[in-house]
C-alpha cells in the first residue's frame, strides 16, 4: 500500500481512461442527463469511463473503496479510497475545448497521498505523491512565487445553480480590478495543475466537489502552493483557493472581505 505503488496504478488506469476518451469521443458528444441544474451535464462516457475506472480499480484491489462523481461513493474493507472524476471539464469535453481531464486521487486513512490529472488533449499528464513533489512529463512543478496580488493570473470557476452564480459574478467584479487577469478554463483539476506548472499564479472557486480537486490540490501542494478555505478552514467543501504563500494570504484576504460563501444558506 505505498503511495508510490497507488500512484502507479492510478497512472496506468488513467492512461487506459484516456485512451478510451481518445477513440470514443465523438465530434460531438450527446448530453444523456443533468445534474443539479440544466446547466450541470453528463455525456455517456461521463459514466463509461467511470465505469472502466472502477473496474480497473476493483480487479487489482478489490478491498478499496471508491468515491466517484458519476457512481457515488462504494466503502470498502481497508484504508484505501480511491477519489474518481472520470471528466473533471465536462461542458469543455462537449464542446472540443481542450481543457478537461481525468482526475484520480488516492487516500490512505483519510488522506490524500497520491494524484493523477490526466489532461488528455493537452497531452499532459500530472502526478503527485505526498512528500515526493509534482511532476510532469519527467521535470519536477514549481509554482510561481513573489508574485502580488495585482500581477496575479488568478483562475477561478463556477458553480452550476444560478444562485450561486450571482454571487459569484459579484465576488469576481470585485477581484478583476485587482488582478493582472482572470482565467475561465474550466476545469477544476487543470486549473490546479496551472497553478503547480506556474501557467496561472493561482486559483480560487466556491463549491467544488472532492473529486474535482482531490488529485489537483495535491499536485499543487507538493509544487509548493498553499491550499485552504477562508479562515483556516479545510478547502472542502468550503472556498478552495490556492497559490504560493504570500499571495495565498492577499488572495484569502480579498476574498474573506468580499464574503463568497453568503449564499451558502440558500445557495446549492
Ligand atoms: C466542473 C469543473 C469546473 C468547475 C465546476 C466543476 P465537471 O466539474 O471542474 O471547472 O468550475 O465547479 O463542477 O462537472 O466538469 O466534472
Ligand atoms: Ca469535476
Ligand atoms: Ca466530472
Ligand atoms: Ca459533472
């Protein structure tokens, strides 16, 4: 059960997922359902390659358990919790935009010690193990550092329910002025990975799910960045921001003035 085994399983299973993304997708993916509003789409391989990735999973340790978005979470017998977004950037997946990924975490007794974030068209694949930095293609991640506030790149994303979209765009009509620029990519896991490859300076975004950045918060984390919620908080399934130390603390401070979690009472 060594974190550096569970990576590469999750690596050879995230590399068969792609390549089924690969051959299957077609030019132009049908929207089979919705989620918690029309906005929030799933396509059929959505769930095909969950389907695989629980199976690839389940033949070589049968004992784990999996949490994943498509399929809910199944327990298992031992420490082990496998974390699975089969297409974390879906809306981008439906339309042929680049930015989307497979995302697969790892947890030894509750916590995250090894990360995969396949971003297949961009032919990128990032990994982590806890305490053994993030890679790619063979070079070590580093985030950018001393950078401030207002030279920040700052990604962000957002939710699907409208409530939570108004808010949203207040919270960023309040912090684009404040920045170098704000990027939309659309995907949670590839977000996180640009911050850990320094493509971005650093990221935030209200409401995301475990799955969408169980494996990318670790690939950022061990690239040096922080990650958190407001206040100390823990990221899930509070505010998640991120970014090296130093512009972590202006990005929280701007966002904890500006309060992006005040729909949380009604707010989906
Ligand atoms: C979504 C993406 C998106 C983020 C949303 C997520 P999905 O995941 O990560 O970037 O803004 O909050 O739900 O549904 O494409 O797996
Ligand atoms: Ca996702
Ligand atoms: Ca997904
Ligand atoms: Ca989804």
């Amino acid at each position: 059960m060594l974190p550096d085994d569970l990576l590469a399983l999750a690596k050879d299973i995230a590399v068969e997922a792609g390549e089924l993304l690969l051959a299957k997708r077609p030019a132009r993916p049908e929207v089979i359902d919705t989620k918690s509003s029309p906005t929030d789409v799933v396509t059929a391989l959505d769930r095909e390659t969950e389907d695989l990735i629980r199976a690839r999973i389940k033949a070589v340790r049968p004992g784990d358990a999996i949490l994943g978005e498509e399929g809910g979470d199944v327990p298992g017998q031992g420490r082990v919790r496998w974390v699975v977004d089969p297409i974390d950037g879906t809306v981008n997946f439906l339309y042929g935009l680049p930015a989307w990924a497979i995302s697969i975490g790892v947890e030894v007794d509750g916590e995250i010690v090894a990360g995969v974030v396949n971003a297949v068209p961009m032919g990128e694949l990032y990994t982590a193990v806890k305490g053994g930095g993030a890679w790619l293609a063979g070079e070590r991640l580093h985030c950018n550092t001393g950078v401030p506030l207002d030279r920040a790149l700052i990604a962000t994303g957002f939710g699907y329910a409208a409530s939570r979209r108004v808010v949203q765009a207040e919270v960023l009509a309040q912090v684009l002025p404040r920045v170098r620029d704000i990027r939309r990519g659309g995907s949670c896991a590839v977000d996180l990975c640009s911050v850990a490859s320094g493509r971005v300076d650093g990221y935030y975004e209200r409401g995301t799910q475990y799955w969408d950045h169980a494996a990318g918060g670790l690939v950022a984390a061990e690239a040096g960045a922080r990650i958190g919620g407001l206040h100390g908080k823990p990221y899930n399934p509070e505010l998640t921001i991120c970014a090296a130390p130093g512009l972590f603390e202006e990005l929280h401070d701007l966002l904890a003035a500006l309060d992006p979690e005040r729909d949380a009472p009604t707010g989906a």
